[in-house]
C-alpha cells in the first residue's frame, strides 16, 4: 500500500510563490508516474502537472510558465514550485502516484492552496 504525504499549502498574496512537496512511502517500485491535480469548490478534479520517474513532464495550459514540477527518486518525492500565483490557482492539491503498468491510482490527503487578490 502506497501512502503519500503532502506538506506546503498555504495562503499567498496574488504574485507570489508557494512550494509542495508529496512523499510516497510503501513501494518499492522506481518506475512510476507522480503528479499534482487540484479541485477547486464546485468543480472537477483537475490535472496540474505530472511527471515520470525518467524526468519526462506535462503541464495543464494554464500552469505553463509558473510552476515546476520536480522529483527526487532517491527519496520518493515530488515537488511542484508554483510562481506567480494567481487567485484562480486557489484550490486543493492532491498528490498522486501510479506505478507503471498499473491501473491503481493512490492519492494523498490533499493540501489547501489560497490566493488571495
């Protein structure tokens, strides 16, 4: 069982930068997909950047530019460096991990992100 623990959620003024971190415990599989989703109040679950254990990444549109997503495979982590935070980029972030050639999705307890204008 894969557990992962997010920590770096905040509140932030408009222009400015938050950092997340999302460690995965539990596996011993390095071959694996992490990312960060986000679901603002009232809407769907939503990608925000993911990003393989050989270093391969994908952005939504809408983050291109202003984050950077990152990992550490030594230790099992990922980390996604928000910039220029806008207050549509207010949300909860979910880390998620998926071992490659799996269908199973684990996901993290989710961590608040607030910008305020």
């Amino acid at each position: 069982q894969v557990q992962l623990v997010e920590s770096g959620g905040g509140l932030v003024q408009a222009g400015g930068s938050l950092r997340l971190s999302c460690a995965a415990s539990g596996t011993t599989v390095s071959i694996n997909v992490m990312g960060w989703y986000r679901q603002a109040p009232g809407k769907e679950r939503e990608l925000v950047a993911v990003i393989s254990s050989g270093g391969s990444t994908n952005y939504a549109d809408s983050v291109k530019g202003r984050f950077t997503i990152s990992r550490d495979n030594a230790k099992n982590t990922v980390y996604l460096q928000m910039n220029s935070l806008k207050p549509e980029d207010t949300a909860a972030y979910y880390c998620k991990f998926r071992a490659t050639f799996s269908t199973v999705d684990y996901w993290g307890q989710g961590t608040q992100v607030t910008v305020s204008s």
